[in-house]
C-alpha cells in the first residue's frame, strides 16, 4: 500500500506519533469490530454503559452488585420513591445488567453478568 498518497497519514508517522505497523494493526482492529459477529455484541456493551450513564442506575446496580436486593431495600438505602426505582430497574434489566425474581409480592434484583459488575465497580473507583 503507497501511504504517501495521504498526507495525514504522512504527518502523523513524520511527527513520530506512531509508526505505519501501529496504523495497520489498528486498522485490522476496526475491521475485525465491523463484523456482523462483533456488531452486536458492540450494540450490547453500549446499551449497558448508556443505562450506567445515569448516577441513579449506577448506584442502584453497585447496590445489586453487593447481592440480591428487594425493590424496597433499595427505595430505603438511596431515599427514593418506589416508582423511580422501578423505573430504573426496569432500564437496568431490559439492558440485561440484572435480572429479577419473583418471590409473592416483592421483586428481587441481581447482576446478570460479574465480570460486568466488576468492570463498573472498578471504573467508579472501588478496588
């Protein structure tokens, strides 16, 4: 491949930012991510992360990240209404980051997936 028919590419090698190898290499990587394969599970991981996006959801999924918790435990432990925390279980859960069980009248929530679980615990800053 000639790269000197681009002049980005060019400056960007010419100012040591990066070598061609290190272009190429990322590159593959981005075609590798545009398979149909990967697509999906790209479209999955941003649907998690957009429903962390909010503080409330955040929380409410570290909580359940600590063990199973009824809807009433976490309406106490962060002083919100029923309907809020509903509200934010259910983006929780249809983003597949917990699920719930049903036990007579209460709703239990857990973590679909630890490694997830752990991967946000570690980006807000627990060890």
């Amino acid at each position: 491949m000639d790269h000197s028919l681009d002049p980005q590419l060019e400056e960007i090698i010419k100012k040591g930012a990066c070598t061609i190898e290190d272009i190429e290499g990322s590159r593959d990587l981005i075609r590798s991510l545009e398979e149909p394969s990967r697509t999906s599970a790209i479209r999955n991981t941003e649907k998690k992360l957009k429903a962390l996006s909010d503080p409330t959801r955040l929380k409410i999924f570290l909580l359940i990240r600590m063990g199973e918790k009824c809807v009433c435990e976490i309406e106490y432990l962060l002083n919100l209404s029923q309907p809020s925390v509903s509200r934010d279980l259910g983006i929780l859960e249809n983003s597949n980051l917990v699920t719930k069980r049903k036990s007579g009248k209460w709703a239990y929530y857990r973590i679909m997936d630890e490694k997830f679980g752990d991967f946000a615990w570690k980006a807000s800053g627990g060890e």
